[in-house]
C-alpha cells in the first residue's frame, strides 16, 4: 500500500474544544485526543483506542485484541495483507452511536426546559423594574438573567448544528469507518519473558480522517456522564498537601504524554498517601467510564480468563479504584484505553477487570505499556509514539 492515505474515509475527527464550550461534553466521542470509542465493523464488542504511534508517514493506533477479535473464535496472529479483505474498525457501534446521538437530544432537551425556568424568572424581574419595586436590584438581577439566557439559547444552536451535522454524516456504519486491522498476535497469558498478558492489536488509521491529530494526548475535560469533576481530579491525584504534588493540571485539559513507567519504577512508588503508604496515582479515559483516577499497585499474578486462551496464571499490572472516589476505574468497553501517569508517562494498557462487585471492575488489569510496545516495535520497525513535526506529518492530507 502506499504511504499517501487515499482520499474520501469520511468526515475528519475534530479537535479538541476549549473548556466550556457547548460541545464539551460530546465532542469526545468524535474527537483526535485519546480515548476513542471503537468497535469492529462486524463485531458487537465496544471498546477504547489506545494510543496513536507513526511509521515514516503512515498512522497507526493500539488497542486490545479482545475489542475487534471475538474470544471464542480462532486465536491465530492476525496480519493483513495488501490485496486481502480488510477488518475495518469504526467509531462506536451502532448501539453507542445511538446512544450517542439519544444523549445529545437529551442535552437539548435539558436546556429548553431550563430556557422556560429562566423565562418566567425576566418576567418576574421585568414586572418589578415596571412597577418600581428594587429597581436597581431587579435591574441587574433581570440583565444577569438575560445573559445566561442568551448563553443557553447559543448552546442550544451550536448542539443542534452539531447533531444535524452527526445525524447526517456520521450515521451509517461505513461512515464512521476509520481504519483497519494491520496485526493481531494471538492472545497470551503468561507469556515468557515476563509471564504476563498479551492482549494487543495494531490498527493502521485513514489519515485523512485523524487530520487535526494533536499527537498522543489525554483530554481530562468535561464529560456530561462522569464521576470525576475537574477540581476533584488535582485532589484525587495527590491528596497530601504537605508534599509538592507530581501533577499539574494541564492548560485546557490536555496532558500531552511524555516517557514510559517502566517495570522497576512500577515496583517502587513514589508518592505518599495519607496513610503514608508509597502509592501511584493512575489516569485513563475510556468509553464508558470516561475520565477516573485509580491507584496502581505492584505486579500481581492473577488467574485470567480469555476462552481463546484458557485460564492461567499471568502477571498484572492491577490497577484499583480510588479510595476517595465512589465508583470503579473501569468497566467493560473500556479496555484498549491507555493508563497514565501524574506526569503523563505511558503505563499500561488496560486488557480487563476482575468483577467480583456490582459496580464494574473491582480490580482493573493492565499490560505493563513497555513490553507491549517491545512487540510493536518488533513488529513495526521505526515505529515512534512522538509527532516531532505534526505538520510535516500531516502535509499529505492537509
């Protein structure tokens, strides 16, 4: 295949938006930052995009296996072939596209009922400037008022634009087509040298459609379906206030990624809870729980099971929920999702959870990132994670 992507995949993912934008809170799901919800064209399983990584000129991302592969069909390595049929991979599956589509009009519908509530407040408001009662006050209570109203209607514009234009080019399946599955190894548990999870897929993307990629980058910002508002986020991070904390809130919401954890740094942490227990605090968003904060533990060995690859013991990065934080890390559909660091390294890629609650994943299991980016690199020769010059990179479909 040739390096230059062949024109017309469909519209483009857009970029990220400011905070406080009427889009904030959908713009994820369609959007280049990581966390891309994502399903196999012909498969029902929903998953999440991992991170993007390039070779010369072409745009690949990584994900699980589980997500695009059915678990109990065959488990041989996957590689494609030029002339071959394509394992196309879509952003969301019917059922969260309709979902998707459901939470927006819902949104809408929200702001026209608070339209009506802020109505009858300037007619209250109006009526005492009328008959002379406070009319100071009411005066500026009343122009207050109509400059939240006018924000709210604005929203309402933008939103409905915004669903006319999904509705209409985002809808059919082929539509939301962005790229196809470059290689699949077999799914492994314990596998040498470290003894650990091989759930791993690499995903080569129609460039033409990730052309406002702003490289490997974490958006911590609003999701309307979340357990994780912005303030809580620096706090759940590092909630010990007598030592500097590691992380910084990034401008406008965008960790931009840098460094990989490696295994040695995974045994010895390197913050403090208030218990004074040494403790790393993990990011990761994902398509159904979006934006959590969970708290990495040492290597574990774990009894996993895969159908394709029986049951075994492996070696896990477990990941647990925050203490401070009701709710779980992850739930299903959100493995593929990169986790992070404080200071936005690479740490593993999310393969599943344990269940053994009510609420989603009790314990969330990772692959240690740097084994599985051994094997990519392995596989891909020159494959790098950094965009150096993202213009450059991105000239052929510009």
């Amino acid at each position: 295949s040739t390096s230059k992507s062949l024109p017309g995949h469909g519209p483009a993912l857009f970029p990220p938006v400011d905070e406080g934008d009427a889009l904030e809170g959908f713009i994820g799901n369609v959007s280049v930052p990581l966390g891309l919800p994502i399903a196999g064209r012909k498969t029902t399983m929903q998953g999440t995009l991992g991170p993007y990584f390039h070779v010369g000129n072409k745009l690949y991302a990584i994900t699980v296996r589980h997500n695009v592969f059915l678990l109990d069909g065959h488990n041989d390595e996957y590689k494609y072939h030029d002339s071959g049929p394509k394992k196309e991979v879509i952003v969301m599956g019917t059922d969260a596209f309709k979902n998707y589509l459901a939470s927006i009009q819902a949104h809408i519908s929200t702001l026209n009922d608070s339209v009506d509530a802020f109505q009858k407040k300037l007619n209250t408001f109006r009526g005492r400037v009328a008959d002379g009662i406070n009319v100071a006050e009411s005066q500026a209570k009343l122009e207050e008022n109509e400059a939240k109203l006018a924000k709210i209607r604005t929203k309402i514009v933008a939103l409905k634009k915004f669903y006319v234009n999904m509705n209409k080019k985002w809808s059919k399946p082929k539509d939301r087509v962005i790229g196809f599955v470059a290689w699949a190894p077999s799914i492994g548990l314990g596998v040498p040298p470290h003894g650990y999870t091989r759930d791993l897929c690499v995903i080569e993307l129609y460039k033409d459609r990730f052309k406002h990629m702003i490289s490997n980058v974490l958006s911590l910002g609003a999701v309307l379906v979340r357990s994780t508002s912005l303030p809580e986020i620096k706090s759940l991070m590092y909630d010990r206030v007598d030592v500097p904390s590691e992380f910084k809130y990034p401008e406008n919401g965008l960790l931009h990624l840098q460094g990989m954890l490696t295994a040695e740094q995974v045994n010895n942490p390197s913050c403090l809870n208030l218990q004074g227990e040494r403790i790393r605090r993990v990011l990761k968003r994902g398509f159904t729980t979006q934006v959590t904060v969970g708290t990495l533990t040492r290597f574990r060995s774990f009894v996993r099971k895969y159908s394709t690859a029986g049951n075994m013991e492996s070696l896990e990065l477990p990941i647990l929920s925050h203490e401070n934080e009701t709710g779980t890390f992850s739930k299903g559909g959100d493995s593929g999702s990169l986790i992070v660091s404080a200071l936005g390294e690479f740490v593993g890629l999310l393969t599943g959870g344990s269940n053994s609650g009510t609420d989603g994943s009790d314990i969330t299991f990772a692959t240690l990132f740097e084994w599985d980016w051994e094997l990519v690199c392995a596989e891909f020769p020159g494959a790098n994670l950094y965009f150096d010059d993202l213009k450059a990179f991105l000239a052929d479909v510009a």
